[in-house]
C-alpha cells in the first residue's frame, strides 16, 4: 500500500481542502453556537457536531480519499454512506433549537424552508434516486471521469441527505412539524427504496465498474473486482440500515413518551385512552360535564 500511495503529493493525500473546510466548521460553531450566551448548548450536541466533522475529515481529508477515487468501489461506497448516513444527521442533532429559532425567525428562508419541508416523500425519492444512480456502472463511469462532476454530484447528494434526515430527525417544529406516524413511516419506506441497488451490487457475478476494473487487487490482494462490489453493496446496507434502525427506535421511543404523557388529557372534543383518540360527541360531552 506504501509503494502505491508513494506517487502521489502530499496535498492529494491530506486533503488540504477538505482540512480547511473542517476547520472553518468547527471556528463557525464555537464562535457562533458555543460561544453565544443565549444557546443552551449540551455536551451531547458538542458531541455530536465533533464527531460529525471527524468523520468527513476521516473520509475525505486523508489518503482514504485517494484509495476511494482510485482503488476502491466499496471505499468510495463507505465514504458516502459515513457522511449520508452518519455524518449528517450527527450534524443536525448539534444544532440547538434556539439556535434554529433564531436562525429562521421571520426571514424568508423560513417560509423556503416549511414549503420544501411540507413535501417530505419527494425529498426521499430524490435523495435516494440519486444514490442509486450514482451506482448504476453506466452512469457512474461518467461521473466518475469527471472530477468536478463527481463533486458536484456528491455535493448534491449530501445536501439531500441533510433534507431526508431533518425530515426524520425534526429538530425544529416551526419549519416542520410532521406526527411521530409519518415519520415512521418515512424511515420504514426510506430504508426500502435503496434495496434493490444494494441487492444488486451483492448478487452480481460480473466486473461492472471499468474505473476500478485495471487496479483490482492492486490495493488488496484478495480483493478482486467482483468482490469489491459485493462488498460495496454490503457497506451502504450495513450503514443505511443501522442509522434508520437507531431513527426507528429513537422515534417509536419517543412517540411511546409522547402518548403516555398525553394519556388521559381532554380536548373539547376528545380524550387519549392508550393511546387511542377518542372523539367525544355531544351526548358524552353532557355526561363528562355532569360528572364535573
């Protein structure tokens, strides 16, 4: 591996770029979200926003970079998944609410916001039509060749994933506000329509991605072209299907909460019985008033 990373310059393998990118991130939060006395800033967020920049600078400020451009279909596959999966909404959950209160507080990028928000299954389609086109061997060859197609293209589907999860995550109810059920719902669906692509790349018998086909084994010896594919339809399962496992249970989690605190309490028209909402007509209404 020494002897193949040797021909390249020292910027390509620390991803100077991708370092300053980071740092700039990390000055904008502290300054702008630690720092500031009115966020009441958690450990637990800190937490979250560091580890989300470790990880994009782990993936794409290191010599991982080249081995993923170069070498390794499954490597450029973890790459994304880490930030699509991992990355951001690690991120999203480092923003405090006040933060976000303020942030979209009578400005016009409120009402962008709740009006892309208040479509949250196009977002889903979209994000994970393009992940999977992105892996489709004829598309990918082309995107590939090119390296600023290729980093508009990623940053396109970063983006996307940022919309997808803060629809799952919701950090903020003045921009969305969807039930517990839908995103439920959203998360279940969201995990299917990447299966095929990921089914695909496990089952499949032949070479498909000619960018790597060349330096197949090059890297890893007994890792041939064939299984680096299978590999990487295995790496973006594993990592899609363990982040929506932690949203399912956080949000199913959350939701039990939810109906267990609100067990009992009347409306003028109904009542929460076990989590069931019992619609209250006026013969019932006389009969509770006279209980009181």
């Amino acid at each position: 591996m020494s002897n193949l990373l040797a021909n390249y310059a020292w910027y390509e393998l620390v991803g100077s770029v991708t370092l300053v990118v980071a740092v700039l991130f990390c000055y904008w939060y502290i300054n702008t979200i630690i720092k500031a006395p009115h966020y009441n800033v958690t450990n637990k967020q800190k937490t979250y926003f560091f580890i989300a920049v470790g990880l994009f600078c782990l993936v794409k400020g290191t010599p991982f970079d080249v081995i993923a451009d170069d070498y390794l279909i499954s490597a450029l596959v973890l790459q994304l998944s880490v930030m699509s999966f991992v990355a951001v909404p690690l991120f999203i959950l480092s923003l405090p609410v006040e933060y976000l209160s303020v942030f979209f507080w009578r400005h016009k990028r409120a009402k962008i916001a709740r009006m892309i928000f208040a479509h949250p299954w196009p977002l889903a389609v979209v994000f994970n039509g393009l992940v999977t086109l992105f892996l489709i061997p004829s598309i990918f060859d082309i995107i590939h060749a090119n390296a600023w197609l290729q980093f508009l293209y990623e940053v396109l589907l970063i983006t996307f994933a940022f919309l997808t999860w803060w629809i799952i995550i919701q950090p903020s109810r003045d921009i969305a506000d969807h039930s517990y059920f839908m995103r439920v719902a959203y998360v279940f669906f969201t995990a299917l329509f990447l299966m095929p692509i990921g089914i695909f790349l496990l089952v499949v018998q032949d070479p498909l991605y000619t960018a790597y086909m060349d330096v197949a084994g090059e890297l890893l010896p007994a890792l041939s072209a064939v299984y680096d594919q299978q590999l990487a339809g295995a790496v973006l399962k594993v990592l899609q299907l363990s982040s929506y496992s932690f949203a399912l249970f956080y949000l199913l989690k959350m939701w039990g909460l939810n109906e267990w605190e609100n067990e009992g309490e009347v409306d003028d028209d109904k009542r929460v019985v076990q989590g069931i909402v019992i619609q209250l007509n006026d013969r019932n209404k006389r009969k509770k008033g006279r209980k009181r």
